[in-house]
C-alpha cells in the first residue's frame, strides 16, 4: 500500500510538472506570435513610408533631370549672366521727341 502512495505521488508530480511545462510553453507561444505579428505591422508600416519616399525621390529627380535640361538648352542658346542691373527712370511730364 505504501508503494502505492509513493506511485500515486510520483504520478501527481509528473503530471504536475507536464501541467506546468505545458502552461510555460503555451504562454511562451502566445508571446511569440504576439510579437511576431507586432512586428509584421511594423515592418508594413515601414514598407508604405518607403514607397512614398520612393515616389517622392522619383519626382525630385525628374524634376532635377529637367532642370538640367533647361540649364543646358539656356548655355546653348548663348545667354550671358548678367553683373549689373541699370534702370531707367522717366519722369512723367517729359516727352521723348525723335528727328
């Protein structure tokens, strides 16, 4: 009968023990696909941010390309820089009269 309880014990341990092993890895699981899946959010977050970034780097640099463009089609057409600026004034009561 003794050998009995001490089989009894031994089997109440070892279930115990598969009790909580199995609640630790169940908790541990739960913990990990929480995470997980925080992470997947994440990372689309970050996946829309940088297709927005890519389409903005795209019109920056067509617009820069054409800028270029106009840069190189002004220097071709001969235009100088100008260094000084020099108005003109006109008084209003003088008439200009040709010969």
């Amino acid at each position: 009968m003794i050998k009995k309880i001490k089989n009894l014990r031994c089997v109440y341990f070892l279930g115990m023990a598969i009790l909580f092993l199995s609640l630790s890895f169940y908790i541990y699981q739960v913990n990990a696909e929480t995470t997980e899946k925080y992470s997947i959010q994440d990372y689309q977050k970050e996946i829309s941010r940088l297709s927005q970034e890519n389409k903005d780097l795209q019109i920056n640099s067509a617009e820069v390309s054409s800028l270029e463009t106009i840069t190189q089609v002004i220097n071709g057409l001969g235009f100088e820089k100008t260094e000084e600026i020099h108005y003109i004034q006109v008084i209003d009561t003088q008439v200009v009269v040709s010969k």
